[in-house]
C-alpha cells in the first residue's frame, strides 16, 4: 500500500497480479492495472502523478504512463494525434468553429499551415480577420499585406506569399480567366518589392521575373492596351531598380531601356498627358544615371536631355508645385554632372547655375526643410567643383564654404536626423580637401574637428542600428569609425584615430582600409616601427 505524492490516491499492489489505484477522499477505484507478471508487491507513484511504478513476484520493475483524470488524459493524447478537427468538421459536433489554442500551439493539421498562422496572430484584432478558407480570405490577406510594405517588409512577405499561393491555385483551376494571372503578379510584385526593402536585391530580381512573364503576355495578346503595355513598363523598371540597388548599372540600363521604349510609345499616342510624361521622364533619368555609373556619358547626355525636356513641362503646367520645381533642379544637375563626364565644363556650370537658383527658392520659402537646405549644398559643392576644372579657385572655395554653412542650418533645423550630420560632414571634408590641394592646409583643421563631431554622431546612431539589428557591433560600424579614424587624424586628434581605428580592426579584422588609419596614426603618435610593420603587413592587399 503506498499514496500518491499529493495524497489523493491510494495505491494498492496486489498477490493477483494486479495494482490499483483508489480516490483516497471518495474511497472509488480510478485504475486497474493488468498483465504485470506475478504478484505485485510493491508500488508507487512518480512526483508528478503520470507514471505508477511497481515491482512483481518476478522481481522485475514496470513503469506506465498514467492518466487519472479526463484533463490529464486529454494532455497525454494531444501530443500523439495527428491532427485537430478543421472548422467545418467542429461545426457538424457543434463546436464553437474556432480551433482551441493547443492546436496552433502543437502545429496541427489543418492549423500548421501559413494561412492560419497569419489568421492566428490576428485573431484578437479589433476587426477579426475572416476564417482562410472563406471568399473573403485573399482581399483581407492582400490588403493586409499591401499596408505592412512600407513599414514592416518582413511581414509583407509573409502575406504576399500566401495571396501568391491562393492566385496560382485558382489561375490552374480556371486557366481561362487573366484575372487570377494577374492578381498572382500582383502578389509577387509585392514580394519583390518587400524584398528589394529588406535589401535582398537578387531574390527581388529572381521573384520579379514571373510577374514580368505574366504582364509581358497579356500585353502580347493585347497590344493595343494601354494598360498592359504600361505594366510591362512598371515591372521592367522594378527590375531595373534592384539592379541599381545592387549596383549592377548593366542590368539596370536593359530593364529600363526596355521600360522607356514602351513608355516613349504610349507618350507619343497622348504628348500631353502628364502621367505618360512622368513616367518617360522616370525611366530618362534612370538611364542617364545607371550610364553614367557604367561611364556611357556620351550615351546618358540624350537620356538627360530628354528627362530635363519633360521635367521643364511638368513644371510649366503646375508653376506653383514646389515638387515639379525640384525635378526641374534635379535634372538639371543630373545633366551638369553628365557634362561634366564629357568635359564640357562651361555647360556643366550653366546647368548647376540654374539648378541652383531653384533650389535656393525652394529652400528660401521653407526654411525649416532640411531636405531643401541639403539639395542647395549638393548642387553648390558640384558648381564648386565644375569651377575648380576651369581654374577659379576663389569662386569654388567661396562656394564650398557656403555649402557647409548651408548644412549648418540643416543640422540646426533637425537635430536629430544623422543622415544631415553625415552631409554636414561630407561638405567639411569637400572644402578641407579643395583647400589642402590649394596649398591652404593650415585652415583645414576646424573644418576636420566639425567633420569628426558629426561622424561620431553618424557612427553611434549606425552602431545602435546594428545592434538591434544583429546583437552586436560588426561591420557596418566598423565602417564607420573608420570614417571617424579618418577626420581625426587630419583634425590632429591622434589619439582618438588611434583609439578607434583599433576597435574598427576589431570589429571588423577583414577590412583592410581601416588598417591604413590605424598605421597612420601609429606613425603620428613616433611609434614607427609599430606603424612601419602594419603598413608592410597589409602592403599591395586588395583595400
């Protein structure tokens, strides 16, 4: 005789073979226990009441699993099943449709699939999404999904996928009907789009090719739709967009000549619609930039003239639109910068001049817009450096300061956005540089110092970035505190170069550069032959 560890159950190993198990409180039998193997003469319970263990006449020892109530029953069983009910299944038991928590929590057929998962972590929302195997199932998905691109591409993709699972699946079974075809391009686009975001650039390029396919056929079939043809446009320049991300300008410029032929078409049937000339003008300016990263610059001076020819009547037809007025500013330093690759410097400097002169309008009727305040300094820094190619000197260095005091303000009106941190310390560095090959490094120093104060606030807000991202510090940090290395050797802060070119090279052991700074400032601070050895070390490697 022995009880249970909580003292509910009384155990009984009986001479016949048997062991029973009795409620202690209403005196009733719970267990009989069968088959053991002799008498029993000795019996107890594990300490968590699921395994009763006992010892028989052929001194052996048996353990069983226990289930002495439905509840613990049922949690023995849950594991073992190989599915749950589905929704019309508990509703012929005239069960409550929802499936209980256990189901999901145990990955269940049908509730392991991805559609119930999403369906699951929405169940408690405010608006309950639709069950998945109703009609209403992939407009919620897709609108769901549409609304989470911007924000949380991540999750995008999840929801893109399943639209795309549920349009294939219908566009096989009526292979007659476009519209699933196409809602399956849809899908797809979107999840390229999501992983384009998340800067997954190839699996964007490989995921858009269908959608491409897709849109490319129904545009064959109807050549005379405006509609389809313009799809094709749109995918193409998806494509060519992740090309440019991935910085591969020769995929680029086939995708966004094959859009610009099909846009330049539908142009020519309506010259006046403003849509069809911001889309010609898109895929111009696109090219004009992918050429001139692949050096085409021959090439890219008809695209940008011809981006510059629609912006100027986008911008005629809407005089007041501030945006239409930046496009303008926008290609006309695109085109300064594809002259000044053709070493046309006196049309480089006209195109600056007037990109200029709009932007300081722009910039002058909002004076808290920090964007505005940046582009003014961009296109000055690019007229400083057209006017240095024609030998005046003064009227660069002249503009060049004028850009760092422009960035000031930028900072000064937002304080809290690195990205106008790390402009302010470019145009330190443009004017330091111009001026040390002028012979003037003697002024050079406070602009440096400026520099390095921004870097350090650029480096800690991408260190924080890449710890949330990945846990630690790694190589996007390293990165920049090479930057930092950088503007403190010439700001004649030694130490500090020395000190933070060491964590770089720890962080990041494979970057090489960040070895010179270190080198230098060891040869800065007359420790030679540390510096000496470093510079032989990593001499004539790959930076």
């Amino acid at each position: 005789v022995a009880y249970s560890p909580d003292g509910r159950y009384l155990l009984l190993a009986s001479y016949d073979g048997t062991a029973r198990v009795w409620n202690a409180q209403s005196g009733r039998p719970v267990a009989t226990l069968t088959g053991i193997g002799g008498g029993v003469w000795s019996i107890a319970m594990s300490a968590d009441g699921r395994r009763l263990m006992t010892a028989a006449g052929v001194q052996t020892g048996q353990g069983r699993r226990m289930a002495l109530s439905t509840d613990q029953l049922v949690g023995e069983i849950k594991p073992i099943v190989p599915r749950c009910l589905t929704p019309a299944e508990r509703a012929g038991f005239n069960l409550s449709p929802a499936a209980p928590e256990w189901c999901f929590a145990m990955d269940k057929w049908p509730y392991n699939s991805r559609a119930w998962k999403i369906w699951h972590q929405h169940k408690d929302d405010k608006v309950k999404p639709p069950q998945p195997d109703s009609a209403e199932w992939l407009s919620w998905v897709e609108k769901t999904g549409s609304a989470l691109l911007a924000k949380h591409p991540a999750e995008a993709i999840l929801y893109a996928r399943e639209g795309a699972s549920i349009t294939e699946e219908l566009s096989e079974n009526d292979p007659e009907n476009p519209r699933w075809r196409l809602a399956l391009a849809s899908n797809l686009i979107d999840e390229g789009r999501a992983l384009k975001a998340l800067r997954r650039f190839q699996e964007a390029i490989d995921t858009y090719e269908r959608p491409l396919m897709i849109v490319s056929s129904e545009a064959a079939a109807h050549p005379d739709n405006a509609g389809d043809q313009g799809d094709v446009a749109y995918v193409s320049e998806l494509v060519g967009d992740a090309f440019t991300d991935k910085h591969e300008p020769d995929g680029a410029v086939i995708f966004y000549r094959r859009a610009l032929a099909i846009r330049v078409k539908l142009l020519a049937a309506q010259p006046d619609d403003p849509t069809r000339q911001a889309n010609a003008a898109y895929d111009d300016q696109a090219l004009a930039e992918q050429l001139l990263a692949k050096n085409a610059n021959v090439e890219a001076l008809g695209d940008a003239r011809d981006n510059l020819t629609l912006r100027r009547k986008l911008a005629d037809a809407k005089p007041g639109d501030a945006d239409r007025a930046e496009d303008v500013a926008y290609a006309l330093r695109l085109l300064g910068d594809v002259l000044t690759a053709n070493d046309n410097a006196a049309d480089a400097r006209a195109a600056y001049s007037e990109s200029l002169t709009i932007r300081k309008k722009l910039a002058d009727a909002e004076p808290k817009n920090g964007v505005r305040l940046n582009a003014v300094a961009y296109v000055e820094e690019r007229l400083a450096a057209s006017l240095l190619k024609e030998g005046k000197a003064t009227d660069a260095v002249a503009l060049y300061k004028d850009a760092v005091d422009v960035e000031r303000k930028a900072v000064a009106v937002e304080p809290d956005n690195v990205s106008r941190q790390d402009d302010l310390s470019y145009a330190d560095e443009h004017l330091a540089t111009t001026l040390t090959a002028l012979g003037r490094a003697n002024e050079t120093p406070p602009y440096y110092r400026e520099a390095l104060a921004a870097r350090e606030k650029v480096t800690a807000r991408a260190e924080r970035d890449e710890i949330a991202a990945q846990g630690k510090a790694g190589a996007a940090t390293a990165d920049k505190l090479g930057g930092v290395a950088w503007d403190a050797l010439f700001a004649h802060d030694f130490d500090k170069a020395l000190a933070v070119s060491r964590r770089a090279a720890d962080l990041a052991p494979d970057l090489v550069w960040i070895k010179t700074n270190y080198a230098h400032a060891l040869m800065f601070l007359n420790r030679t032959n540390d510096a000496r050895a470093m510079y032989l070390e990593y001499r004539g490697k790959q930076t």
